[in-house]
C-alpha cells in the first residue's frame, strides 16, 4: 500500500490534477521564459552593436588602406612613366642624329636660286610636275 501511495503522489505531481494550480504554474513558466527571452534579446542587440562597430571600423581602416595604396600605385605608375618618356626623348634624339647623316636623296629639288619666282604649294616647297623625274630635273 506504501508503494501505490508514492505512487499515485508522484503522478499527481507530475500532472497537476488542479487547473487553478495547472494555470498559475503556466503563467510563472511564461514569466520566466519571457524574462529569459528579453535577457537574451538584450545580449543580442549588444553582441550586434559591438559587432556592427567592430565591423565598421575594419570597413574604415580597409578604406584608408586602399586610398593609400592606389595612391602609391599611381605614383609609381607616374614616375615609371616618366622614366619611359625620358628614355623615349633620348631614343627620338639618336634617332635625329642618325637622320640628320643621312645625305640627300638624289631626286631632291634643289633649293630655289636668288631671282627665281617658283609656285610654292601650302608647305612652302616648290611644286614639282609630274614630268620632273621622269625627265630628272
């Protein structure tokens, strides 16, 4: 009889047989959860607010970052430019000189006698006919 009365003690409460009980036994379970879920919500919006900023700030210092090194690729790409050009001049001046050896072509007008009135066309030169080679003047 002892073991059928601890028994049917324990099933009581485990089931609450009393709704009055049942019922505020619901509510302080749904105060607890709700104070727990606020809890968690709040360390929530704080986790959030500390990563948001943590996150902006690493955003910041990337934006920084690429700012100077564009900044520095484009100075290098200027000064490698500049050093190009300087090359290029000096490559363009041999090149004059060497041009400058050249002896005159053959077939060249030679340059218009004192007393000479000539057509001379938009590039200042004497015109020459087609007949010029041909009959070699």
């Amino acid at each position: 009889m002892g073991l059928l009365n601890a028994i049917s003690y324990t099933l009581h409460g485990m089931m609450d047989v009393d709704p009055e009980t049942a019922r505020r036994n619901g509510i302080t379970k749904a105060r607890e959860s709700i104070s727990q879920l606020e809890d968690a919500l709040h360390l929530s919006a704080q986790d959030l607010k500390y990563s948001s900023s943590t996150i902006q700030a690493d955003l910041d210092r990337f934006q920084r970052q690429k700012v100077a090194d564009l900044r520095e690729m484009a100075i290098s790409m200027a000064r490698t430019h500049r050093d190009w050009c300087k090359k290029n001049l000096e490559a363009w001046e041999e090149a004059k000189k060497e041009i400058d050896k050249i002896p005159s072509h053959p077939n060249q007008m030679p340059p218009p006698e004192a007393g000479i009135t000539s057509a001379a066309g938009p590039s200042g030169m004497a015109r020459r006919d087609s007949t010029a080679t041909v009959n070699g003047r």
